[in-house]
C-alpha cells in the first residue's frame, strides 16, 4: 500500500496512485479509531476530486460509528473555525491548498482545532490504515449539513468592529479560481469596500493557473487590475485560502515577512504587554517591533503545527509566518487568510495611510531577499559546509530551525525542505540592502544547484 501522501504536517498526494476514494475511506476509519471522536466536522475544497475523497472519507468515518458535520465546499480556516466553534471533536479538511490540480490531500484537527501531525497522530493513523487494525463500530454515524456561514461571517466581521471607521477602500481580490471568493461574497454587503474582482469565480480546473501567489508569474493579473483601477490595495490567497499575500497601490507585491511586522505592530498597539510568535527565516523586523513597545516575541520552528503549539504555551495574541501564513488566538490560535486583509484595511483607514506608507520604513531598515530555493544532491552536508565557511567569533548560531547565523549587521537562515532535497535561504541586514544583496550572492555560489 501506498502511503507517501502523509507528510509530516498534512496528507498530500498524486491523484488516484497516492491518494483515492479507497484511501480516504481507510483513512476515515483509521481517524475514528485512533481519536474516538462522537462528532466530526468536514468539508472541501473546490478541486474537481474533492467531492469524491470527501464521499469516501465520510462514509468510512460514519462506518466506525461517527456522527459528521458536512459544511461542504469552504476555506481551510472553516473546518477550523466550525471544529472550535460548534465545539466538535475533530474536524478533517479536504484539500491539496496551492498543489498541481491533479494533486489531493486531507488537513485534520482534533478538539479545538488542534492540529494532527506527525508527531501528535498523523502517522499513526498511516499505521492503522497499513494494518488495517480499525475499531469495529455497532452502529453508523449520522450524517447531516453544517451551516457554519453566518456564525463564521459575523467572527471575521469582529477584527473591523465598528465598521464605520472603515473608509471606502478599493480593493482588488484574487482568489486564483479557488475558494476564497465565495467569503468575499458573503463579507461584501457588510462592508463600505468596492471590490474589484479578478480570477474570482471557483474553478477546480484552474484555468488561469494554480493559485499560488507566491510564484512571481501569478502575481500580474492582480498587479495590472490595481493599476488600471487605481486601486488602494490588492490581496491574492492561494486555493483553500489559509495565506493571503498583499499588494500596495502600486502593484508592488509585498513581502510576507513585514506584512508580519505590520500586523504584530497592530495587535501591540492596543496590547504592549502580548506576546507574538514568529518563525526563524526572517526575524529582526519582528522582534524590533515588538522590544520596541515592550512586547515578548518568541521564535518557533517553521510550520503551522509547530506555531500553534507555541501560540498555545505562550497565550499569544499573534503569531505570522513570512510564508504568509497569520494565526491568530481568538481565531482557535489557527491561520486565517481572510484576517490578515481585514485588519490591514481597518489599519489603512485608520491612519489614512496606504500600505506603502505603513510598510516602506520596515523594508528601508531590514532589507531581505525573500526566499530563494534551490535543489541541491546533499542538503545536510550543505548547510555543514556553510556552517564551517561563515561560522565565526562573532557569529550566534540558532538551530531552531535549519541554521541560523546571527551577525551585527546581517543575518541568514538556511534550512532544509521536509519533503524533498531543497535548500531554502533568507538573509537581511541592517539598514543596508548592498551588504545583504552581497552575502545572498556569496551564500548562493557555495550552494550551486537548480533554482526552483
């Protein structure tokens, strides 16, 4: 049998070889088994394999005895949401978020919306489903529809409360075809915004392109829509719409990294004494912010189990990822990618600025090169022979994630890919964007390989 699709923080596979309604099935058996949950709620992206891994996933979770919660086709931040709230027992997502479109998978939480993965269950639920050891259930579990809509709608409408200091913004949104614009739908009566939309309606045959704004070629679409519209700001999500990714008013794609700052600085404005959780690639503009205003920030490892977790421990109010991943502790301490957009609205018109004005002194002070990856043969002995090439008195190291090299005046992060043979590199400076431009490209020639 098999099971390459569980990777370590979700299920994601090739459609039917490494993921099929026979494995879905298994899989909902396997979940009953190892979580004995009373009431599941689930749902779907808009791939056009979704309805039937979902069909299959129900029907094998109601066979162990499971009552199920169908919310139908929705965002990844619903099934979060509705688990949390309607206070269910777990919840499982059928998705494969920004993948190929002949690409499926499966997100899954417990009580709470706390994630599954392969530390805390994922992988052995892979190793009920290889054994096929399933509890065997008297009865089967009922099935019934979730409408979860209005109560999610009024808790995204919360972050921009009271919605009259909201100002009639422009706003160009690009869901990508997938499943962000059915919220957009809903939110727009409540809100003062015009939309302007752009690849909006949902489509699992991806006609303009896998919905992935992080790749440079999707960007377009929404930067030409902000230009000849003059729009006040562009946001783009990728398919089940758990990242959003901004633009400002001129169509300059802003980087996930202080679009962290931004919106750790919002939350410490009205609470100085919070704490905000950030990744290790890019760090100094957070962690400047937040000593700033006498806030705590904490470093977690990369990847959304690991921040929710440290969101956990330390209670903290924020927590962003510079992948564009945004978590928040009144949203289950989960990522939302419809948050984040409404905040900075609410930001943008309250201090009558644009998102340029809001974020362009943070890129002057800590230039960044954004991600670069390559694939290299050798990953691990890569980054020891970095380590052994920059490693120096003055250096702090950090292994939180990958290795991390702290310098006075520049910093870099190199870290491993958990699924395949890819080096990932972040590097930014201090107030010195020439410094940070030379370090990327001396660490890039030791590192040679493919750019991908």
């Amino acid at each position: 049998m098999d099971l390459s699709c569980f990777k370590a923080y979700d299920i994601r596979g090739r459609i039917p070889d490494q993921l099929n309604p026979d494995l879905a099935r298994d899989l909902g058996k396997a979940y009953a088994t190892w979580l004995k949950p009373t009431n599941v709620v689930v749902g779907h992206d808009i791939r056009l394999t979704s309805h039937a891994l979902t069909e299959a996933l129900i029907e094998g979770l109601r066979s162990s005895g499971v009552n199920v919660h169908h919310i139908g086709e929705c965002g990844t931040e619903e099934i979060y949401f509705a688990t949390d709230h309607f206070e269910m027992d777990g919840g499982i997502m059928v998705t494969a978020s920004h993948n190929p479109k002949d690409y499926n998978g499966m997100k899954l939480v417990k009580a709470e919306s706390k994630p599954i993965s392969g530390d805390t269950g994922l992988f052995a639920i892979r190793d009920l489903i290889r054994s096929q050891n399933f509890i065997q259930s008297s009865g089967t579990g009922s099935r019934q529809s979730l409408d979860h809509r209005q109560a999610y709608r009024d808790r995204l409408l919360r972050y921009v409360d009271p919605i009259g200091s909201l100002k009639p913004l422009k706003i160009v949104v690009n869901p990508g075809n997938g499943g962000a614009g059915a919220v957009i739908d809903q939110l727009e009566s409540h809100l003062p915004f015009e939309f302007i939309k752009v690849h909006f309606d949902a489509n699992g045959n991806f006609p303009n392109g896998v919905p992935n704004p992080m790749l440079i070629e999707n960007r377009a679409p929404t930067v030409d829509a902000i230009i000849s519209t003059g729009a006040d700001l562009g946001v783009a999500w990728d398919g089940d719409f758990d990242r959003c990714f901004f633009f400002d008013h001129t169509g300059r794609f802003i980087e996930g990294y202080y679009m962290v700052g931004l919106l750790a600085q919002a939350f410490i404005e009205t609470d100085p004494d919070c704490t905000i959780v950030h990744d290790p690639r890019l760090t100094w503009n957070t962690v400047d912010i937040a000593q700033g205003k006498g806030a705590r920030a904490v470093m977690s490892k990369t990847g959304h189990a690991f921040m929710k977790e440290t969101m956990r421990s330390q209670d903290a109010v924020y927590g962003g990822e510079m992948s564009a991943h945004h978590y928040f502790r009144d949203f289950a301490y989960c990522d939302s990618g419809m948050v984040p957009w409404l905040l900075i609205a609410r930001l943008m018109s309250e201090q009558s600025q644009t998102l340029a004005d809001l974020v362009d002194a943070r890129m002057n002070a800590f230039p960044a090169s954004g991600e670069i990856n390559r694939r290299v043969e050798d990953p691990e002995g890569l980054i020891q022979l970095i380590e052994n090439q920059f490693k120096t008195g003055e250096a702090v190291m950090d292994r939180t994630d990958g290795l991390s090299l702290d310098f006075s005046d520049w910093r870099f992060n190199l870290r491993m890919s958990n699924t395949e043979p890819v080096i990932r590199l972040n590097v930014e400076s201090r107030g010195l964007p020439d410094l940070m431009k030379e370090k990327t490209s001396q660490l890039l020639a030791l590192i040679g390989g493919e750019a991908i």
